[in-house]
C-alpha cells in the first residue's frame, strides 16, 4: 500500500493506470518464471506453467481479496430496513 500511494504521489497518475502497470509488472514476472520452468534442465520443484490455468487462479485470487467479507458483529452491521 506504501508503495502504491507513494506511487500515485510521485506521478500524479490514476489509480487505475497505477494498478494496470502492476498487473503488467506481475504478468511479466509470470512470463519469466514460466520461461525458466520451460527450459531442457527444468526445475526440481515439479511447476510446470500451464498459463491458462495459471492466469485463471491468479484472477480468482485477485476476485476473492476483492470481496467483501461479510462480519459477524451485529453492532457494526448498516440497519437495512425496520421489522
């Protein structure tokens, strides 16, 4: 978060621009590692890319942060109505 608002401070760009040039930074990172994964000598943690796979967990997991988690406490709840 430091970041990212260090970043919004610094170059005055939208939180959106900000946010797309670091998903642009994850997938680029993702190509990389998936590269070197990809290579005759492999890797002996067993990873074998597999990007629409990939890309769909990584979107699930972006999708889940971004929900929001309902809360058990009465006493902060937003009354909806009267009963």
């Amino acid at each position: 978060m430091t970041a990212f608002c260090d970043v919004l401070r610094t170059t005055q760009l939208p939180p959106m621009t900000v946010m797309s040039l670091a998903a642009s930074a994850l997938g680029a990172v993702y190509k990389e590692v998936a590269d070197q994964h990809r290579s005759d000598t492999g890797c002996p943690c067993g990873w074998e890319p597999n990007l629409r796979a990939d890309v769909e967990a990584l979107q699930a997991a972006l999708a889940a942060k971004t929900q929001a988690t309902p809360s058990a406490d009465l006493r902060v709840m937003q009354a909806v109505g009267r009963a």
